[in-house]
C-alpha cells in the first residue's frame, strides 16, 4: 500500500486535541483501525518525521497509563 498523508483523514474523523494558546505540538503517533476491501479489520499507525522509536514507545505507553487510569493532569496554582 502507498504511504499516504493522514492529516485530511484524521480532520475527517473529527480528531481534536485539547491545547492552550501558545502550546507547541511536536510530534504525532497516531494509530488507526481499518477495515480493509475484504472485510478484515487491522491496525495502522502513522507518525511525525523524526518521531524516534523510543520517544514513540514512551508516548503510546503514556497514553495507555492516561487511558487506563482516567489520568487527569494536577493543578500548577500554588494557592
């Protein structure tokens, strides 16, 4: 299969992240489920250039502690 460019795709889907002003998005891992002409489904990931493999690991295993856990960040006042 060609490699093709996922931006449109993920904006299709209605993918949105929450960021604040001024934030600066670095990298991207995305994993997909497809369902292929035959019926099959299966996975696909894509990711950032330069997204190194042990940045990548360490990102989708964050995001299955956030998702598991229902981690939400703690509060930076030091009221």
């Amino acid at each position: 299969m060609p490699l093709q460019k996922i931006g449109q795709l993920v904006d299709t889907l209605g993918v949105e992240a929450d960021l604040d002003e001024g934030d600066l998005p670095t990298d991207a891992f995305v994993i997909l489920k497809v369902i292929k002409a035959d019926g099959t489904v299966t996975l696909a990931s894509a990711r950032s250039d330069g997204l190194d493999w042990i940045t990548r690991l360490g990102m989708l295993t964050a995001a299955q502690a956030i998702e598991n856990s229902g981690y939400t960040e703690a509060s930076t006042d030091n009221d």
